[in-house]
C-alpha cells in the first residue's frame, strides 16, 4: 500500500489490502459494492482511501491518505502512442462534501490520468454524492478538464469503456495536437514589474521573434508581479500552471521575455521537462538561420558561444531537450557541447578571424574615403524597411522578406544623384529592445561600418503603433556604439499604410520625412534632402538640417 499507512491498525491493513483482489467491469467506472467498501474503510480509518483502477477493472494500487487528501506515489512515464492518457483512473473518498480539490485537478493533469473521481462518505458511512473530472482536448474549452456531478453511484449508469474509447480519439483527432513536421509548439511568457501595457507589446514582439524562427505560437502568458522570482522568475504556482496548459495544448518550448540566468534555465527545464528559451537564445536563433556570408556566420558562432559559455554545465538538463531544434542550431551548433576550456579556446580563434575580416572591411573603407564618396548608412529597427529602401534608392535585389532580421550581412550599394553626383548606401543589421550584449560585441566590426558614415538614415515604420518606443531602442543602441554625433535624418516609411492625421502628428513631433519605400512615394523630398545634407549642406537652414542622435532620455 501506498501514502500515509502509519498508525493503521492490523485489521485494517488487511481489509484495504483485501482491495487488491477487487474488480469491477470493465464498462463501469466504479461499481457500486467497491464504492461502498470504499466510504466504509475511509470512515473507519478517519482518513480518504483512493485506488488506481486500470482499463480492465482491476486495482492497481490502493493509496492512503489523511482527512483532507491522498498523496499518489510514482506513476512512471506515460503512455506512448496517440493517447494522451496514462491508461489508471483515480478514485478516492472524501469526508466532506466538497468536491474535487485543486490538487486533484492538478493531478488530473500532470499525470495524464483517465479521471479523478471523488465519492462522499456519508455520516453513517455510506457512498455518497459524486463528483468527476476528465480532460478535454484544445479545441472543446478553454480550460483543460470538465467537472460533472453525479447524485449517486446507484446513478451511475455511463458505460466507461465507451466513454474513455471516444475521449482518447477525441484527443487523437485534435488538430492543435498534432504534430506538424519541422516545428515546435510554444507558449509565450512574458513577466511585468511595472508597465504592464509595455510588457504587452514586448511580447507582442516576441511573437514576431517566435514566429520567425519558426515556432507555432499556442499561447501566451503575461504575469504581473512584485519582484522577480529567483529560481523560476515566475514563481512555482504559475509554473505549474504552465505545465498543465502545455500538457492542455501539446506545447514542447517554453519562451521567456528575458534573459534567464543559467540557473533559472535549468530550473524551469527540470520543472516542466520542456524546452525552455529566453529572448536571447531567440534572437541567436534568427541569426544563426540568416546568416549567410562566411563573416557573419563567424559573428553569430561567437555569440551563441559567448551566450552558452556559463550554460555549458546545464545543457545536458536544459537545452538537449531542444534535440536540434529552435535555440540550438546555427554555424556553432556542433561546437556548443564542448567544455568550458575549449569553447573559451574557439571564442578566441573566432576572434582573431574575425579581427582580421574587420582590417579587410577597414581597407575597403579608406579605398571609398579616397574616393571622395559620401556615405549613407540606413539603420533602424528589424523590419522597418531598410532593405526595401536600399532597392528602391539602389535598383537592387536584396532579399526582403516580412520577418524580423531579415538582413544580418552588410550590404553596400552606390547611388548616383542627376547631378552625376554619386554616394555609398550601405543597409546594416537591424536593431531590436534588449538587443543582447553578446549580439553587440560578436557583431562590432560590422557595426564599425556606422562611424565612417557621413549620414545615418533612421528608417521608422509609421504604421507601427510602437514606432516612438523603437526610435527610442534604436537610439538607446547608438548611444552606446558612441555614435551620438553622427548628423541623423529620421525617415517614416510606410506612409501609404498610415492613418494621415497619425503621420502628421510623428512628423510635428519629431520630424523628418515621410515616404514609401515600397512604392517610391516620397522619393524626390528626400533625394533632395540628401543632396543638400551631403554636397550643400552649406545652403541649409536651421530648419532643413539634419539632427543629431537625439539624448537618449528626451524621448
């Protein structure tokens, strides 16, 4: 027997052991005799008595418990196969007539049972009022059981067999349970301390971030809190919720709107034995799928190493779990399991290769600064239109796709003015909020490309509602490149997708200039501007200049 057996008497240890050699059909969920054996063991004793009857009727374990619960023992792993369930339903006493507790539904769900019945000892110690629940596929509810009441086990006609036979093919038929070939189901959790509209929109784009890298979002989760948790940030009660929702809606990856410490990583990975991914190991992802040219593949190896460094001790736990997929591929995933003291070693060789592809992007610079060229660098947000611009400005084909970071390689193109004067456009990484550290640094010598420009061209999305809250990321990241003295012309792009009086307000308070990348709406006004900025800068007024960086604390 199993649970709290201590303080039994021996005649009472043999009658519940005497449970073992009960059966009921296999049509009914609990018979009527077992029942009663049941509510008069658990009056006797003082204590809940439950039994874990498998499909075919018999008892496979009898548990004990005190007066307010049962406590299950070790059920191993479940089921395999199409079945969502563990193939034991749980029927237990209750000495008061309330019901299912939380920790029964809770069982319900993390160990995937048939159902949990409870059944009421009546003072004279006769069954009672029954209460059930079992679970119930995505699509039927919002909540991941039902709960039935039953006046009686007398009552009880339901034929059980039938009724566990089409809950399973319910479940087997599930749309949003089945398993989609190359992609991961995701919940979404973001944590908030203050701004709660702020966290809604960061993870609003964390969606984006997920969906680029090719997760199926299934959910989202937005908690408010006083501080931070420090083992699971979110804390061990809507941890557990996040368990049974994923259960609910067959989840594999777990994505948080931060970055997490090592230590938290593993925690929520050995909690909910899912994947877990933070912010960072998102955008590393993104990177590592984008990247395409020998240097830029060498930037994001070094910052996934750079990222997984202090995570080496904890993988075998925590990212395994991922088994190749979002958060562990890229140009360094067959490095990354290697041991602190020979990853350190390939972080400083991917250094120096890096240190020596950033002399030849040098020297290529002074061979334009000889040339007398301006340069135009376009930066601004991910997905703000950088690439389109440059194509539309340049002719060109670069690859422009709706997804964030689209662009990672630096792209260099010359323009020619009517004038027959002529300028180096350059197209760089886009920018994010929290863009990680490690990002930063790996992909310094390419952000170097930014301090030889002459102009810096800040491409805003004026659709986006958030378009202030990017301007302000964008400019937070120049701020700490030291690029606060680069003049800078704020340019809203998709003025076509914007409501007019919107863009009208943007432009009376920040300036700049509207136009369609898209389209080439605009294009004249800001050509014009250009070649004033650039060759007669001289004639400008006041008004007409181009700003600088704006402090950072102003906006």
């Amino acid at each position: 027997m199993y649970g709290n057996t201590s303080g039994l008497k021996a005649e009472q240890n043999r009658e519940l052991r005497k449970l073992y050699q009960r059966r009921v059909p296999d049509n009914v969920f609990i018979s009527a005799p077992l029942a009663r054996r049941l509510t008069e063991l658990s009056k006797e004793t003082g204590r809940r008595i439950g039994l874990l009857l498998d499909r075919r009727g018999c008892v496979d374990k009898v548990v004990v418990g005190d007066a307010h619960r049962v406590f299950l023992p070790e059920l191993g792993a479940r089921r395999a196969g199409a079945s969502r369930f563990r193939g034991v339903r749980l029927i237990h006493t209750s000495l008061r007539p309330t019901g299912l507790s939380e920790d029964d539904l809770t069982d319900l769900a993390l160990l995937q049972l048939d159902a949990v019945v409870t059944i009421h000892v009546r003072p004279e110690g006769l069954p009672g009022a029954v209460q059930y629940a079992y679970l119930l596929p995505p699509e039927a509810s919002e909540e991941p059981w039902r709960v039935e009441d039953v006046p009686s086990v007398h009552e009880w006609s339901d034929d059980w067999l039938a009724f566990i036979t089409d809950l399973e093919s319910q479940f087997a038929r599930s749309p949003k349970l089945k398993r989609v070939e190359g992609t991961q189901g995701a919940i979404l959790v973001g944590i908030t301390l203050r701004n709660p509209h702020e966290a809604h929109r960061s993870l609003q784009e964390l969606e984006r971030l997920a969906d680029t890298a090719g997760l199926r979002i299934l959910d989202r989760e937005l908690q408010n809190r006083d501080k931070l948790d420090g083992r699971t940030c979110i804390g061990k009660g809507k941890l557990q919720e996040l368990i049974i929702r994923s259960m609910h809606l067959g989840a594999e990856v777990l994505v948080f709107d931060r970055e997490l410490s090592p230590s938290q990583l593993r925690n929520i990975a050995e909690l909910t034995d899912l994947a877990v991914l933070d912010r960072t190991q998102l955008i590393l992802d993104i990177f590592a799928q984008h990247a395409k040219s020998r240097e830029g593949k060498l930037q994001v190896e070094l910052a996934q190493l750079r990222y997984r460094m202090p995570r080496l001790a904890i993988m075998p736990t925590a990212m395994s779990r991922l088994t190749g997929g979002i958060g562990s591929r890229g140009p360094g995933e067959t490095k990354l399991e290697i041991n602190r003291r020979r990853a350190q070693g390939r972080v400083t060789r991917l250094e120096r290769e890096l240190k020596t592809l950033g002399k030849n992007r040098a020297l290529r610079r002074k061979r334009r600064q000889k040339a007398g060229l301006p340069v135009v660098s376009i930066v601004g947000y991910t997905n703000a239109g950088k690439s389109t611009l440059l194509n539309s400005l340049t002719h060109s084909e670069v690859v422009v796709e709706d997804k964030l970071f689209a662009t990672l390689d630096p792209t260099t193109r010359r323009f020619r003015f009517p004038e027959e004067r002529e300028i180096i456009v350059t197209d760089t990484v886009g920018f994010i909020h929290h863009l990680p550290d490690t990002l930063i640094r790996a992909f310094k010598a390419t952000l170097e490309e930014l301090e030889e420009a002459d102009l810096l061209l800040h491409i805003l999305d004026a659709s986006d509602e958030g378009a202030h809250r990017q301007m302000r990321a964008v400019n937070t990241i120049l701020h700490d490149l030291g690029l606060d003295d680069r003049p800078v012309q704020l340019v809203w792009n998709k003025a076509d997708a914007t409501d007019p009086l919107r863009l009208r307000e943007l432009l009376d308070q920040y300036g700049g200039l509207p136009i369609s990348a898209l389209y080439r709406e605009g294009f004249d006004r800001l050509l014009d501007r250009l070649e004033r900025l650039l060759f007669r800068q001289g004639q400008l007024g006041e008004h007409d200049s181009a700003h600088r960086a704006p402090d950072v604390s102003a906006l």
